[in-house]
C-alpha cells in the first residue's frame, strides 16, 4: 500500500466547476499535511497546508479528517490557471512524502 | 522569501558518465537538504536526506554508490550520478529547510536529465 494515495485523475472540467480532491495517508503518525501544485516539468509549490480545523484560501478550502487519514482539497469556480496536477504531502518525522498527484484540466 | 537554485538546469550526458547537480539555499542556512526523483507521470520520490557535515540518509531501494550526496556546507548539497544509464534519465529535485516551521520547505527547480 502506497504511503499517500490520491485520484488517478485526470480531471477534464469545464470553467467555473468546482473540482474536489481527495487523499487518504497510511502512516497514522504523518505530523503535518499539505497540498502543492506542480505544472509540467516545473517544481512542485506550495498551495495550503491543511488543518484539522479545516481551512480556506479564497477558491481553495482543505480539509484534515486525522481520524480516517483522509485529506481533500476543493477548488471552487475553476480557473483555465488552475490547470496543473496537484499534489498531496505528509510529513513524516521531517521528511515530505508525496502522493502520485492528480492531474487537472480545466477547459474553456 | 527562501530561494533554493538549482543547477543545471538541463543536462544530456551519455552512459557511463557521471553528472553532478548542485543545489544552493541563497539566503537561508540549510540544516537539512532532501534529494527527490520524479519519473514521468509518477510523484516525487524522496532518494535521501542529506545534513550538513554528515552522511546523506539513503532510501530503501536507492544506491549510495551510484547516486553521491554531498552536503559540505549549509547552503550547499551535491548530487552526483555516477556511472549513469539511460534508466537514469528523469526529473532531480532538491529541496532545502532551515528546520524551522512546518512549512519551511522550499524547492529548486529541478534538473532534467537525459542519459543517451
């Protein structure tokens, strides 16, 4: 079982959809959780952390359910811009661990 | 911000040998220094984690006599593939943290390898 599980995606939506994300973890110890986006052969960066309180960032809004080990990230009023793979992360004992990312495509 | 570069940042080299990438923390001290791979359409494989003036932390399954991490100084870390195939070729990241603040993670921008 992979570390950090995601959608296989691709997700194809029109603009203006609202796009949810979801991640399970397997490591019940993980210490902190994050989403990044990475766009073609570019470095991943930083979208939001997430926290078990839930939190917004305009159109973004993640949420941390520890209990399940599950993580999700919704992307309201999809923007052509938002098209890139995103990907979940887990730290564990100072290292990142990265989900496979699932890729969107936000079409006009 | 941080500001991690890296270089270079596209490199063809043909089998057999060696390619060094370095990555450099700019305006922070980097206590710790991570070394990822990343396969087409596959995530970030952590390879190792590397500390100043110590031995890189190699991951299960990564060879630390093919793949040497360096990490002299702190805003410094090397890598350097030894030897290299053409399974080799791929996407190398690194990513630096001074140690302070769960977000305190900041990537270069990688360095694509072609080995023919």
């Amino acid at each position: 079982r992979k570390e950090v599980e995601q959608d296989p995606g691709p997700f194809n939506v029109p603009e203006g959809a609202t796009v949810a994300f979801n991640c399970t973890y397997s490591n019940s110890a993980s210490q902190s959780f994050f989403w990044y986006r990475q766009d073609c052969r570019k470095e991943p960066k930083l979208l939001m952390s997430v926290y078990s309180s839930g939190n917004e960032d305009g159109r973004f809004t993640a949420q941390l359910n520890r209990a399940s080990q599950y993580i999700s990230l919704l992307i309201r009023d999809s923007k052509l811009s938002d098209s890139a793979t995103y990907l979940c992360v887990v730290r564990q004992g100072g290292k990142l661990i990265f989900g496979q990312g699932t890729e969107l495509s936000v079409k006009p | 911000g941080a500001v991690v570069s890296q270089h270079p940042s596209r490199v063809i080299c043909k089998s057999g040998t060696s390619v060094k990438i370095e990555c450099r923390s700019l305006d922070f001290q980097a206590t710790t220094m991570f070394w990822y791979r990343q396969f087409p359409k596959q995530s970030l494989m952590l390879m190792a984690t590397s500390n100043e003036g110590s031995k890189a932390t190699y991951e299960q399954g990564v060879e630390k006599d093919k793949f040497l991490i360096n990490h002299a100084s702190l805003t410094l870390s090397t890598l350097t593939v030894t030897s290299a195939h053409p399974e080799d070729s791929s996407f190398y990241i690194c990513s630096a943290t001074a140690g302070t603040g769960v977000d305190g993670y900041t990537f270069g921008s990688g360095t694509r390898l072609t080995v023919v």
